[in-house]
RNA sequence: GCCGAGGUGGCGGAAUGGCAGACGCAGUGGACUCAAAAUCCACCGAUCGCAAGGUCAUGAGGGUUCGACUCCCUCCCUCGGCACCA
C-alpha cells in the first residue's frame, strides 16, 4: 500500500536526491587523483602565473573516533575560501595530511596488540573518507603523514640543525613527569599542575633531558607578533607566555661572607623598603650556607617538604604562605647597608629571574602577606628616583626552553648517537631517517629511557666520529616536532624526499608558496603548535631555508561548537553530533551550511538538532526553483517582487565582501533573501539561475555542481568566474525617507534620491501623520541627513 | 587578582550613530489532503486599545548627541586565557 503511496509523493513534490548527487560529484572530482584542486608549482603553465594563495587548514590527529564536527566547521570555512579564491582565478594550495605520531594511537596499540602503523592507517583511511564525503577540495596529491619516514627524515634533519647551531642540548633538569603516561611533559603540556592530555598527576623529578633553546628566539616570537594578522586573544596569550619583563639584578652580600645573593626586580625604585630577602628553597646558595645556618634541621626540613610537592599541590594550597628563616644568616642591603633576615619560602620559583627576591612588603602584596605572617618589618619608605638606582639592566622571560624528549614509543627517534669518547654525536645525513624499529612490546618503561632501549641489535652502533663502540639516544620527539613544519612539508612533498637536504628544500618552490596566507583551526593550539612552528620557522629561516620570518600571515580560529545542551561535547555527556549521521540523513551541503549559518565563525555557538532542517531545507527550495520553476508559481502570483537586478548585484557584493571576512552567516542569510525573492518573480532566466547556482558554490558544492550541469553547463564550477558586481546597479532611485519629530520615528515616505532639505520639510510637513504630531508646537530646528532622514525638533 | 571577548525575542543570531529584532529554528492560525508528512500562505518582543495607533524594550545606572544596541563613565554578570613570574 505504502510503495504506490510514496511514488505519487515523489512525483508531485521531488526532493533533491542529495545521496545521489554527492556521490555522483565526488567520483568526478576524484579523477586524475583529485587533478582538478592540485596547486601549480613554479613552471611555465599558465596556471603557475596567477596569483598565489596557501589557504592551510590544521591537519588532524587521526583518533579513532573519527571526524568531529568541529573539524567540519574549521575545514568548511577554508574551503570555502579555497573554492571562492579560484573562481576569481587564484592559483590556490589547499593541503590536507596526518598529524599522527603520539599518545593515542599508542595507547591504544597497547591494549589491543596492534602495531601503531596500523592504527594510524586505519584512521587515515576513515578520516579520508569522511573528508571526502563532505566535498573538500583538497589537493590530495600533497598529502603527507608525520609518521612516514620520508618524512620525519626532514623532521630528524631540522633537529641536527638545531643541535649543531647549539640550539638542541642535553641538560639535567627538574622535568614535569607524568605519572600515567610515563613520559616527560613540556611546560606547555602541564595545565594546572596536571597532564593536559590524561588529567593525571605530574611530578618533579631531575632528569637528563634533550632540550631545545627557544628562550634565545624570546624577543623575535614576542616582536614579530605586531606583523601578524592574527586574533589578538591569541597574540596576546603568546605575550604573556612568552612573559618578558625588564628590571634589575641587584646583589645582596651575605654578611661576613664572601657569598652575596642575586636578586631580580622590575623595581628597583623600591629597594630602600627592602625589609629581608627570600630564596627558593632549591636555590643554590642554601647548601653554600649551610655552615652559618643555626636552624638547619628546620631548613633542611622545609627542602624536603617542597620537594615532595607536586606542582599541583602547591597550586592546591592557594597562597597560604610558608616558610623558614636562615638563622645566622644577614644580607646586606646595597642601597642603604642595612643588614636583613634571609628566608626560605616556596612562593619564590626557582625558575624565573635569579630564584631570589628583595621583599618589599610596602609594595608587594605577596611580600606584605608574609610580613604579616612572620611579624617582619613593613617599612614605609620614599621611592629611590631613578638617577639612584643600582644594579645591572636585565631583562627576563618567563618562557622556558622546551624539553623535547618523550621516554615513549611512537614518535620521531632523536638522531644522535652517544659515544662515550666523542659524546653526542649527530646521525650523518646520509643514514636518515633513523627509523623507528618494529617492536613487541610498546609499554612505557617508566625510566628515564622508551621501550627502544630494550633493542639491543637497535640501540648499540658505532660511533660515527671514532668508530667505537656507541648507543643510539632512545628518547623520542614530543607530538608536536611534526607539525612544526609541516606547512612546509605540503610545498616540498612532491619532490622525492630521498636525498641530500639541498635538493629537498627547493627554495624557489619555498618562495613561491609562502606565508601561509590564510591559516584556519582551533584556539587550543595558541600557546603550544602555534608558538612551537613560529620558532622552528624563525630558525629555518636563520639557515637559509625559507626567506619569510613568520610561517602565518594571517590566522582565523573556529569557534568552539557546543552539545545541544550548552556544553562542550564529550562522550560521558552524551552530547556528541556525529558529522556522518548528518551527512546520511540531509547530505553534506546541508551540513556545510549550516554550520556555517550558525553563527560568527570565530564564536562558541551550541548545536540545534532542528537547525540543520532550515538549511536543508533551504536547499530543496534552490532545487525547485532551478530544476522546475512551474510548480512553484501559482499561489504566489499576487506578491510584487523587489526589482530583482538590483538585488542580485547586491546580493553578490554582499556574499563576495562576507566570504572575504568570514562572515558566512550572513552570506548565506543574503542568499537566502535572493532565493526568497526569486521565487515570488514569474519568470526567472537562465543566466539569474547560473549566477545563483555560482554564489552558492562554494558553500554548497554538490548542488551547486549538479544544477549547473543540469542548466547545460559544460565545466566544472572551479573553472568557471565569480560574479562582479556593478556598482551603478546597486544604486537605488528611491530610498525611505524616514521622518521624525523630537528625534523619534513618526512616517516614512519613499522619495526621489537626492531630494533637497527644503523638499523634504515640505514633504514632512504635508504628511498627515506628522501633521498632528506637530499640532499647536513650533519647529525650531531641522536636522537633514541626506538620502536618510529628516528630524524636526519642536 | 590581571588580560581578552561578550551580555539584543522562546532559541541561534542581524543591525556599529539614523524604522531594533534581517535570516533561520521553534510556535500559532489557515490552504492542500480521506488523513498524515511534505509544501505553500498569514501571524509571531512586551504592554494598552474595538481599531487607528500609542507606550515600553538591546545586563543596570548615568553622560554625550537633534537622535545611542552602537560612542564615553561607573557598576553587575557570563565565557575564555593567565595566575605566588618578583
């Protein structure tokens, strides 16, 4: 009963078949490997010689979960970019790759005995899939993967540099450890005193770490931000990582010693209120003292104490203030030759300035507090003018170097081999990549070393300098080695990456292709990839390798999406949208749509599950109204359509000006108007519908595509030219005059353009409904905006 | 505490000195249908009024202006970042 049923629906109203349409459109872009989105690199083709655009989205993690839809929103918002950019006949590169070394996949390779190779390609290969399906137009052929040998070879190749620059080193450090993924954590990885990826406890523990020097490139990172086109959250929280701040080292003799204490201060006009000095408990000059303390056991007492704190529990305590006094021990003030107690306490860090202070509790709420508590003297002194002030200019940051080894599997192996006569030494070009091994068990050791370390047949090599019996460095790069130049890597992929390093790096593709000039992803990355990438592209480009300074000109962050319920996705909530559900039950332009009708791309913004409805909706009424304007007439005969010219030019100034915003809300709200116009209009041309079906292609390229065809359209839309618009059609003859008295709307009149005040009143005056506003008063003034408004104040 | 972004209908949002609420979602009434879905038409901030129309309304209070969602000051709240950084 139901079948003959559904038939006659079909018939008398058709749905556009998206299933149909989105398939049939993604087999024809994929001919050739995807041929018709590849970038032209440097040559004589003509297509070589239009203007350049590197329109780079963030590459993603390949989880095992699969496409999120805030990837959706990042990648759609590029496309579109992408899409729009070579209708108006940019030569543009839009690169898609795998960011896939780390954690995740060897977690999970751990439970289920999987080689993380295999874990990764099967991600790959569904995340690829799903890319497919929403019709981005990628540039498949550059399609690169961290994890591939080829490429961390260049990854290895770049850390060398580093390490022969003196830029990479080795040091024993007090490092962040996490205990439940074993390894060592960047600074930048620790949020709140705990792993940023598992949330688990991080220790302190003294290590012999690699470690990469970005404190010299501190001032370059901070002063190259001002160039860039960049959200200025984003500049300012790399400010206030990078935290640099100018002062004074001012010394402090220990009294009858010859050991004086270093202070760090941005100010130094305070220091005759100095009234004691405070060091780090870990500050070196503690054992040195040792001899003059009276109350060691209590010292020694409180050491150990902050030792056994965990960074977490420091921050737990809040700012309840502790501490113990070196007894025995005077500084002498430099300034004035006052002899001060000396303490210990942990509110001094031993990691910034010199890990001492001079306490001025008259003007420093955290020396106040401890004053307060140890009864120690607050005194009120007059500021030092600044001709009077001692000590040596020094700046300092907060940024610290980079702590680069992980003591995991599943990343880049460190090329350098450890020779106990000739030391570090560097893999030689020729034998990268150093390979990752294939191995059994994953499991992190817990040490100071990965699982390679187990490798014996791995691990032991000969020195490359003397030849004698030496070990490979078993740690591994962090996540994040690969994606610091892998803008780099989608322009140099094409050449064989077998090879010396001089015939890689291709400089005048390099030239060619950079900056990045639009760059699109998530806000999360703004402290740690975004200033990771900034740094190796500074040094790449001390060495020769690159001619630009900054890898992005100009950045733009999705905004987060958020469950239907208001709060961020996540699978104990339940309130995760899954992007292929979307795309099976209203097709891939719906999606596309409507994520980006949403809201402002930049903004956080939660999910409607009826939302999406609007906008596939949306579409079927483009459908009807190309495919088959008579059925859509009739009951809509009485309405009078604006004048459809106009509105057109209008409406493509508008969808052109938002696209080169990213403002695509309200592009495809002017879309929408034009649709609604349309369809009142009883006749509609061809060439209205092709300049429709253009505007709405880059954001609904499926449709888009297959109404084009349908039309009689030979080419693809990527070849075809975005609309101009013409100023002179925008103009309009007429406008609303708007006519207020005392300031408040009263009437509105549609008038000639251009009419003169004098017209005007006399129209205003005349009207009826203004005529009894203006019963028994007396106009006094008369404001006159043309083309706008008049205002009679009364 | 400091820095940044915000606060507009039932909801997402538009408007950046000139008719507040475009566009969409939800809702109400109607057409079509045996019926439902789909589609189409009309309405859709609050309030007073039979109506014409009026009044109020963009977090709160003040100010500038002929005119303020928009600019300035004070305060409140929300979100994001940083946080014992000397």
């Amino acid at each position: 009963m139901t079948i003959g049923f559904f038939c006659y629906k079909i018939e008398k109203m058709p749905a556009y078949n998206f299933k149909k349409i989105e398939g049939k459109w993604q087999k024809i872009w994929a001919k050739n490997k995807y041929k018709i989105w590849a970038a032209f690199d440097f040559s004589n083709k003509p297509q070589a010689k239009k203007l350049k655009s590197y329109v780079l989205d963030m590459f993603p993690y390949p989880s095992g979960e699969g496409l999120h839809v805030g990837h959706v929103e990042g990648y759609t918002a590029s496309d579109i970019t992408s899409r729009f950019l070579r209708m108006n006949g940019y030569n543009v590169l839009h690169p898609m790759g795998w960011d896939a070394f780390g954690l995740p996949a060897e977690n999970y390779a751990i439970k289920t005995k999987t080689h993380p190779s295999k874990v990764v390609a099967r991600n790959v290969k569904r995340f690829k899939q799903q890319l497919k399906s929403l019709g981005f137009s990628y540039d498949w052929q550059r399609e690169i993967n961290t994890t591939d040998p080829d490429y961390y070879k260049w990854t290895q190749w770049i850390f060398i540099q580093l390490f022969k620059k003196g830029l990479a080193y080795e040091a024993e450090l007090p490092v962040n450890w996490c205990v439940s993924c074993k390894t060592v954590l960047a600074n930048e990885e620790v949020v709140d005193g705990a792993c940023d990826r598992c949330q688990s406890r991080v220790e302190r523990r003294n290590l012999k770490q690699w470690v990469l020097k970005i404190t010299a490139y501190a001032d370059r990172l901070l002063e190259d931000l001002d160039r860039l086109d960049w959200p200025e959250r984003v500049k300012e929280m790399q400010r206030n990582w990078i935290g640099r701040s100018e002062g004074r080292l001012i010394s402090f003799p220990v009294d009858n010693s010859q050991y004086a204490i270093e202070v760090f201060t941005t100010k130094p006009d305070t220091i005759d209120g100095t009234t004691y000095v405070v060091l780090a408990p870990e500050h070196p000059a503690i054992p040195y003292l040792k001899a003059k303390i009276k109350n060691w056991q209590e010292v020694a007492g409180y050491i150990a104490d902050t030792e056994n704190k965990s960074e977490r529990d420091r921050i737990a305590e809040a700012r309840e203030k502790t501490g113990v006094e070196l007894k025995g021990v005077k500084a002498v003030n430099p300034y004035n030759n006052e002899k001060i107690s000396v303490w210990i306490s942990d509110y001094v860090l031993i990691h910034y300035g010199t890990g001492a202070i001079m306490a001025v509790p008259r003007h420093d709420e955290r020396d106040k507090e401890f004053a307060t508590k140890f009864n120690l003297p607050i005194k009120d002194v007059p500021f030092v003018p600044k001709e009077k002030w001692i000590g040596e200019k020094k700046i300092n940051y907060k940024l610290r170097d980079w702590i680069f080894s992980r003591q995991r599997y599943w990343g880049e192996p460190i090329p350098i081999i450890k020779c106990v006569k000739c030391g570090n030494i560097p893999v030689p070009e020729e034998d990268l990549p150093i390979e990752l091994p294939k191995i059994k068990k994953y499991e992190p050791t817990g040490k100071a070393e990965s699982p390679l370390a187990a490798i014996k047949k791995w691990v032991n090599v000969k020195c490359p300098q003397c030849k004698g019996p030496a070990k490979r460095e078993t740690n591994t790069m962090p996540q994040w080695a690969g994606s610091n130049w892998y803008h780099l890597a989608y322009l140099l992929g094409s050449q064989k990456s077998k090879g010396k390093s001089q015939n890689y790096w291709n400089k005048k593709i390099l030239d060619h292709w950079l900056p990045v000039d639009i760059y699109v992803g998530g806000v999360e990355h703004a402290v740690l990839h975004l200033l990771y990438a900034r740094f190796w592209h500074k040094f790449l480009y001390d060495i020769g390798v690159v001619s630009d300074k900054e890898p992005f000109t100009k950045l733009v962050n999705q905004g987060l999406i958020l469950g239907p319920d208001g709060q961020k996705m996540s699978k104990s909530r339940g309130n995760v949208v899954n992007p292929d559900d979307m795309v099976k039950s209203f097709g891939a332009d719906s999606l596309r749509l409507y994520e980006m009708f949403m809201g402002p791309l930049e903004d956080p913004k939660p999910w409607d599950p009826r939302g999406i409805i609007g906008l596939h909706r949306f579409l079927n009424k483009v459908w009807n109204l190309i495919i088959d304007r008579n059925q859509m007439k009739d009951s809509r005969q009485s309405k009078i359509p604006l004048n459809l010219d106009r509105l057109i030019h209008q409406t493509i100034k508008k969808v052109t000006e938002d696209i080169q915003n990213f403002r695509f809300n309200t592009a495809i709200s002017a879309l929408m108007i034009l649709v609604n116009e349309m369809e009142k209009a009883s006749q509609l041309p061809i060439a209205k519908r092709q300049l429709l079906i253009k505007l709405l292609s880059p954001f609904a390229p499926h449709i888009a595509q297959e109404l084009w065809q349908k039309l009689g359209g030979k080419n693809l839309l990527d070849f075809e030219e975005w609309p101009k618009w013409d100023e002179k059609m925008i103009q309009e003859e007429e406008f609303d005059l708007i006519i207020q008295v005392n300031g408040k709307f009263r009437a509105a009149l549609r008038v000639k353009k251009e009419i003169s005040e004098s017209e005007a009143k006399k129209l205003a005056l005349n009207n009826e409904t203004i005529k009894k506003w203006l019963i028994g008063k007396e106009i006094k003034k008369v404001i006159f905006v043309p083309n706008r408004l008049i205002n009679l104040i009364v």
